[in-house]
C-alpha cells in the first residue's frame, strides 16, 4: 500500500499541469545585438515563470541561417534571423531555392539592422570597389551576415578571388583579426550601435566604409526586404559622419511546432514591458508597438496573432 501510494504521489507531481515548458533563442555571436536581445527577451519572459510555467534561455549561434536550419530541424524553439534570409527560407528562393521552410512562422521584427564594412583606415579603403587586393572577412559560413556580403558582390561583379584573402571567421573574432592587422576590413551585418565595432574602434583607426550607388540600388529594387539607412555618425570613434548604406530587419522567428502558449507568452511579456524593453539596447530606441510587425516575410505565428490582436495592433 505504502508503495501504491509513493507511486501515485509521483505520479500526481509529473503531471503536464506541473511540468514546465523549456523554451531556447537561438542568436549570434556574444558581441553583436542579436545576443543580448535575446537575452533581453528572455529576462521579460522569465518574470513570469510562476504563472506561466514557461522558461526562457537563450543560446550563441553562428546566426540567421543557422537558426533558421535548427528551427527547421526542431533543434531550436526560437531565432533571430535577418529578414531577408527569412524571405528566401519562406519563400523558397535564394539559398533556399526549392527548399522552403514551410513551417517557418514569424514572431515579430524587432529592430533594423545596416550591412557595414568596418575597414582599417590605414587599408584605404573608400568604397567597396576597393575590397579586391584586400583582406576581407565575409561572415562564418551559415550566416546571414556573408549572405548578404555575397548578394552585393554579385550584384557590383566582385568575385571572393578578388580579395586577398576571404575570411570566414566569427563575429567576435572579427575586431581583434582587424586590430592584429591580420585582415583590413570586415562586413557586419547589425543593428547600432554594438558594442563589436566599439571594441574595434576603440583599439584601431577605422573607417566605416558607405555603400551605395547604382548596385546597391539595383539590389534594393530586387529584393524587398532591403531599404536604405544610414550608420549614425559619432557612435563610432574616428566617425563623426553619419555612413550611407542598406539593411533589412532583425526577425524573430519560431516553428509552427512551437506552442500557441509559448509564442503568446514571448510576445506579451515584451508588449507589456515594452518601454523596458526599449531601453535594453539603444538599437531599439526608435522601434514602436507597430512597426513590429513591418517586414514580416513568413507569416505570424498563430500565438502571436492572437496576442497582436489582443492588443489592438493586429486587426
């Protein structure tokens, strides 16, 4: 009887109405934003752990095409991916071609990212046309950061065989190569300020190299998840100007696998701290309610449409 009644106890404390649900962010490398957004996300999801059962943890990753290929495989529950290679997993094109990523659904789009050459200054380089005889980091293979890097040499008939040398190394990795002179520039797709560039800035002379012209034009008006921006000036040492270039949107993502709970969950905790969150990062300073749901190219997950609608922001 004894046993019976410790087997029924046990029974009675691993039942789904106490069991926690454990949920994982995949992000970036520690020293760009999509880290620390994850962790800000997190923060605000786990004050409600008591309530909601719900458990938030965030990982370091190679980036947006890594997310998206561990969500796909069930490996992650959420990413931060850039929206155009949320566009090209969606839709099937790119990268992606004839391999959609059906079960790809949006979360929301939290804040723009700007693809930057962050360059020696001692390197002279003025314009991307003189990135061929150089040594230029590209992006860790799987990221959407060398993707896009890739995209706009197509696009200016640049060829890898051009460079130098055509690194692949991690986005933390990146700002020590440069201050060792052991490449002269690199790409780094992200929202600022952040604190990789600070870090390079602050040990070398750089200079944040503008993108712009008929190619990139042309590369915008191709791909609509593209727009035009500028990198502010002053944030940067040795940059008081504001830098002309392109970017897309940093996205959250999650699977159609992951529950409506969960979703709902994220996605209330960060509208109803929303000014809190705001002021996590300064790359969220100028995000509102609304434009979370600019640039969203797979469609929302049902949970957070249901939070959106909740809200008022989502008719």
């Amino acid at each position: 009887m004894k046993k019976l009644a410790t087997a029924a106890l046990v029974g009675a404390l691993t039942l789904p109405a106490f069991a926690a649900e454990f949920i994982t962010i995949g992000t970036g490398g520690v020293t760009g934003t999509y880290y620390p957004t994850g962790g800000a996300i997190c923060r605000l999801v786990n004050q409600y752990k008591k309530e909601t059962k719900i458990r938030c943890s965030v990982e370091s990753t190679g980036g947006s095409v890594y997310n998206v290929n561990t969500i796909k495989n069930g490996e992650l529950d959420f990413g931060i991916v850039q929206s155009d290679v949320v566009y090209q997993a969606s839709k099937g094109t790119g990268r992606y071609q004839g391999d959609a990523v059906k079960k790809l659904k949006s979360v929301m789009a939290i804040y723009p990212e700007l693809l930057t050459l962050v360059s020696r200054k001692d390197a002279n380089i003025n314009s991307l046309a003189d990135v061929k005889g150089k040594r230029i980091n590209l992006g860790n293979p799987g990221s959407g950061n060398e993707a896009t890097a890739l995209n706009l040499f197509k696009i200016s008939g640049i060829k890898k065989s051009d460079l130098a040398f055509a690194g692949a190394l991690k986005a933390s990795e990146m700002p020590d190569a440069l201050r060792d002179n052991k490449i002269d520039g690199y790409f780094y797709m992200v929202g600022h300020p952040t604190a990789n560039i600070k870090d390079a800035s602050n040990s070398v002379d750089v200079k944040i190299v503008p993108l712009e012209g008929n190619n990139v034009d042309k590369l915008i008006k191709e791909n609509p998840y593209f727009a035009k921006a500028d990198v502010p000036g002053g944030i940067y040492k040795g940059n008081p100007d504001g830098t002309p270039t392109f970017g897309v949107k940093a996205v959250l993502v999650t699977s159609d696998d992951v529950s409506e709970k969960a979703v709902y969950t994220v996605v209330k905790a960060i509208l109803e701290n929303f000014e809190k969150f705001k002021k996590l990062h300064p790359a969220y300073a100028n995000i509102t309610k609304k434009s979370l749901l600019d640039g969203l190219s797979a469609p929302l997950h049902e949970g957070a449409k249901k939070y959106f609608k909740e809200a008022g922001i989502l008719q």
